[in-house]
C-alpha cells in the first residue's frame, strides 16, 4: 500500500515569543530536529505495517530551503502527484499537526483519499526508539 506520511515539519512556536533572537532560532533548529526525528520514525513505522510510505518532507527540504516561500509552496505544491496514486494517508499527531500538515490533509480529503490518524507512541517498539532520543 502506498502512504502519505504527514507530520510536522516546521516547528510550531508561539506567535509572540518574547525571547531573544538567538535564543528563538536556537529553540527553532532544535524543534526542527525533532520533527526530523520524528518523521523518520513515522517513516519506519509505516514500513514497519508493510507499506510503501513517501515523506516529502524529508526529500524535498534536501533540496529546497523552507524558509524561502517559493520553494516551500513548490514542494508543498509537487507533493500533490504523489497524493493522487496514494492509496492512503497517514497523519502522526504526536507532535501537532502544522500548517503544512493542514493542507495537504485538505487536499487528501478534496481527493477523496483515505486518511487515518496514527500515534507512533501506540507500538511498542517505535516508542520506545523514539523516547529513547527524545525522552
């Protein structure tokens, strides 16, 4: 089965933080990591269930820098052929769901694909891996 994996990339932070500068991009990479992680591990265990699971996420931001608008609404954008011959699309709450995540749940829903929301704290074996990085 081929699987959209949705998890958040871009870290949610508050819209009026009051720290420092530094002290907000320190926070933002750190977070950012953790998604990374995060979705990797989502990423495992969809192939874990047998399936044949697509982060673009994790490809696109190799080669497109997220925080430059028109690249980030150009892998947003190219990701949608990829929903079009899913035959799922498997969103991890865990962490939220971000802004990115919405839309393409939006899109998935405007298809008429199927959607189902996973935990990787719910297999054993996942959660324990993904604690054992991050607590």
């Amino acid at each position: 089965m081929k699987v959209i994996i949705e998890s958040p990339y871009r870290p949610l932070l508050p819209p009026e933080d009051k720290t420092p500068e530094y002290v907000q991009t320190l926070r933002h990479q750190a977070i950012l990591e953790e998604n990374m992680c995060y979705a990797r591990h989502c990423l495992s265990h969809s192939l874990a269930e047998g399936e044949s699971p697509f982060a673009s996420h994790l490809l696109y931001t190799q080669v497109l820098d997220d925080t430059v608008a028109a690249q980030r609404e150009l892998g947003l954008t190219q990701a949608r052929a990829w929903y079009d011959v899913a035959d799922l699309c498997a969103i991890y709450t865990d962490r939220g769901i971000s802004d990115g995540m919405k839309r393409g749940i939006e899109y998935a829903k405007k298809i008429g694909l199927k959607t189902e929301e996973r935990s990787i704290l719910d297999d054993e074996y996942t959660a324990k891996s993904y604690r054992s990085r991050w607590g």
